[in-house]
C-alpha cells in the first residue's frame, strides 16, 4: 500500500506500508475562537501491525494549511516512500506494565478470573432484570472490561509478546 499527499502542487511526501496493518491520510482543520481564523494541517499515517500484540506507528507530516490550499492524494502502487516524520512503536511505551514475565504471567489470570467475575454478572443480570436495567448492567461491564484491557492486558502484552498464546487461552485476547 502507497499513498501520495500533495499539497499546493508541492512535491509529494509518499508513504507506505508493505505489511498488516493501515495507511491513511488525516486533513483536520479549526476555526480559532480568538480570531475565527480556520487553520488545518494534513499527514499520513501508517500501522504496522505484523508484530501483534504490538504495532509501529509512522507519521508523515505534509505541515500548515490555510483556507485556499488544495491537497491531493493518490493512491500509487507499491514501492518505496519518504522517510516518515516520526515513528513510535508500541513496545516502547512507558505504560508497558511488568518488568518479569512471572507477574505478567499473575496479571494477567487475576484480569481473566475478574472478566469472568463480570460476565457472571452479566448473566444473573439476564435472568432477573428488566430488558432496560440488564442493558445499562451490559454498557457498565462492557466499560469495565474495556478499561481492563486498555490499562493492564494490552499494556502487559505489549511488553510481554510471549503471553500473547496464554492470553488468548484464557479468552483475554481474539
């Protein structure tokens, strides 16, 4: 996958990505409180998803625009592209949690045994609530378990790629 971004029929900044994964183009603009001044920029962005639980994020930043600017892109056929602006790779994060894999390991069956917890809510709540308060029930745990993977499952997996199959054993992860 290759995309081109032009702006104002500058040279183009291509970008590309030759495995799993997303490439995009992002164009967001703003109208200024202070001035009702409607300023934008537009990018490329790319995510690399083959080392799953982890990925590479690449960002080609095309700059300022400003009402008037004419921004194309084209869809290219593979091949080489630019180098991007910044890369940041998942692996990397200072929110990776657990520095031995034994307390990944602990992590993550104390987040299978409280997702487990939850669903049982989940399904009392089937039998014994009204169709309106089982749904609200359904939107909090959903919330919960959101939050659960977001803050200690993929933060753990992210550092600790190895668990990823014990993971996916104990239903944490598809």
């Amino acid at each position: 996958m290759r995309l081109a971004l032009t702006v104002n029929d500058q040279s183009p900044i291509r970008a590309s990505l030759r495995s799993n994964g997303y490439l995009s183009a992002h164009l967001n603009l703003r109208k200024e409180p202070e001035t009702e001044e409607i300023t934008g920029r537009v990018s490329l962005h790319a995510i690399d998803m083959s080392e799953e639980p982890n990925s590479i994020g690449s960002n080609w930043e095309a700059g300022a625009l400003s009402v008037g600017d004419k921004v194309e892109i084209h869809v290219l056929p593979d091949g080489d592209s630019d180098p991007p602006t910044n890369i940041r790779r998942s692996s990397e994060s200072p929110k990776n949690l657990c520095s031995g894999t034994e307390q990944a390991r602990m992590l993550l069956s104390a987040s299978s045994a409280c997702a487990k917890e939850l669903m049982g809510i989940i399904d009392r709540a089937r039998e014994s609530e009204p169709p309106e308060e089982f749904q609200k029930i359904c939107q909090a745990v959903g919330g919960v378990l959101c939050e659960l993977d977001r803050q200690l499952i993929s933060p753990t997996l992210q550092r600790h790629p190895e668990l990823f199959v014990e993971a996916k054993e104990m239903k944490l992860v598809k």
